[in-house]
C-alpha cells in the first residue's frame, strides 16, 4: 500500500507544482501523502548529527555520551550493550511522562541500527528528494506512521532504551508498555477489521507478558531494559540490573516476542502519531533522521 503511494508520489512530481496544492482538503491520509509532494515546507536548517548531539551537554565524554536527563546516567550514542545483534546509532532521545503531574517515568533512547543506515537513507529518499519534504512529513500526525511503517516493512531495524528514572519493577514495565500498545489509533484499527487480526494481537500482547514472566523482578533506577526490532519484525527484550554497588549486572534475554504487530505498534508509538509516547524523543529522531539524508 505505501509502495503504490510513494510511486504516485514520484509521478506526480513533474507536473504538479505548489499552486495546484493551494486549496487542497486532506480528506484522508492517502490523499495526504499525495498532497505533501507538493507543498513548500519551512522547517530551519539541518545540523549534523554531530551538533544535534551538543544541544544535550553531554556529561562525560561529549563524543560518546549524551545526558538524557540529570536523574540517570548518559546514554551512548553508539551501543551495542545488553544483547543487541549489532551496533546501533543514537537517533533521538527524551523523557518519557504521565498524567497530569507530568510526572517523569523513564528515560527513552531511540536508534537505529548502523548497518541499515543506507537502508534508512534509501526508503525516506523514496517518500521525497527533499528532506525537507521528508521531515514535513515525519512531523504530520497522519503522514508520520505512513512513513514509518514504510521503514519498518523495509526491514531498518531500530531499537529502545527505556532506563527507569525511579526504582520500580518488570510488572509495571510491562503494564506500562501493553498499555503503550494499546493507546495506539492502528491497534484500534486493527482490532476491528474482524479478519482474524484481534486474534494475533491477543497471542503477541500473551508473548509480550510471558517475556516478563510471573515472578515481581525489581528494575532499579538505571537499569536497561532494550527492545530490538528484528529485521523480520520479531521484538527481543533484554534487561541489565543496576545493582547498589553503581555497577551493571550482565545482561541476560527476557525472550522474543514472535508476532511482528507487537514491535510494529511499539515503534510506531516511538516514532510518529499525534501523541508520541515521548514528544522530545521523536522530535529529536526526525533531526537524527534528516541528518542522515
């Protein structure tokens, strides 16, 4: 479905200029993804990876650490820490909060695999030429899980750092993540369409809480828990321990949760919507994104 938009997308570039856009009404989000090929778009300059980083003050060593918030350790810009496959790149990262009090939960970390970067570089040149017109459409609420949904059928493998702020346990991780899960329009979406799909839902959401398990483990303030997308879409967890001693246990697999929607509605959380889970880190994600162009 977003293969077939793109192309008409790319088509429609050499005789479709800003005027005929002028007036449009963006009845649903296909005609949406038409439209903004179109569109003029002002969104500043784009800085390096490099300087995006610096706006952080890192903590450390300003190289390979970014501070992510004063209450937890910097992160690494580049990991391949608690079990990942490969290294992967910082893209954006932020502080995940809740209700009302807009109370701070955990510190977020998105990146994105280094092996797949011309991948990632490949698929948004795809949606436009323009970064420009890529980041428009990154930041538009209805555009935005087009977009990526795209990166994730293409197979770009990202991963999510996600470091309690507070001390706290694997139940409400996994609560909190169901919950994630949940909220978001495509699960809606897909419970509806009466095709069986509400059925491999309820299986992956079982495989999520199974990862877990039963027993109450205690994640203390400056634990990791990681969540890597595979490249068939499977989601692995791995947890690290901060102990009392400000040292990191070793890592060890929760599991894999094998069917795909379930890291498909995680990252499309992370990444796109109206209401991302964590608004600066997606926001610093499309910067990373469009430094990469």
């Amino acid at each position: 479905m977003f293969k077939s938009g793109l192309c008409a997308i790319k088509n429609s570039w050499p005789r479709l200029g800003r005027r005929a856009f002028a007036s449009v009404r963006y009845e649903s989000p296909s005609r949406r993804l038409l439209a903004f090929s179109g569109v003029g778009v002002a969104v500043g300059s784009y800085f390096s990876y490099s300087q995006i980083l610096s706006d952080a003050a890192p903590v450390q060593d300003p190289e390979n650490l970014v501070s992510v918030d004063s209450s937890v350790h910097s992160f690494p810009v580049v990991t391949s820490d608690c079990l990942l496959q490969t290294p992967f790149q910082l893209l954006g990262y932020g502080i995940r909060t809740v209700t009302f009090l807009n109370m701070k939960v955990y510190a977020l970390g998105l990146y994105v695999a280094r092996e797949d970067l011309p991948l990632l570089k490949k698929t948004l040149s795809s949606v436009s030429p323009e970064p420009s017109q890529v980041a428009f459409s990154l930041r538009d609420p209805a555009l935005s899980p087009q977009v990526v949904e795209l990166l994730l059928s293409s197979g770009v493998r990202f991963s999510a750092k996600i470091v309690p702020v507070r001390n706290t346990d694997f139940n409400h991780l996994r609560d909190g993540l169901i919950k994630s899960i949940k909220s978001n329009p495509k699960y809606k979406e897909l419970v509806k369409r009466g095709d069986g799909t509400d059925e491999k839902l309820s299986a992956g959401l079982d495989q999520l809480r199974k990862a877990f398990g039963a027993r109450k483990v205690t994640a203390s303030k400056n634990s990791t828990l990681m969540l890597q997308l595979l490249s068939d879409g499977k989601l692995a967890l791995s947890f690290q321990q901060y102990t009392t001693r400000d040292k990191m246990a070793e890592p060890f697999s929760m599991g894999v949760v094998e069917e795909p929607l379930i890291g498909r509605l995680l990252f499309l959380s992370y990444l796109s919507g109206a209401k991302p889970l964590s608004e600066p880190a997606r926001s610093k994600a499309i910067d990373g994104f469009i430094s990469l162009l």
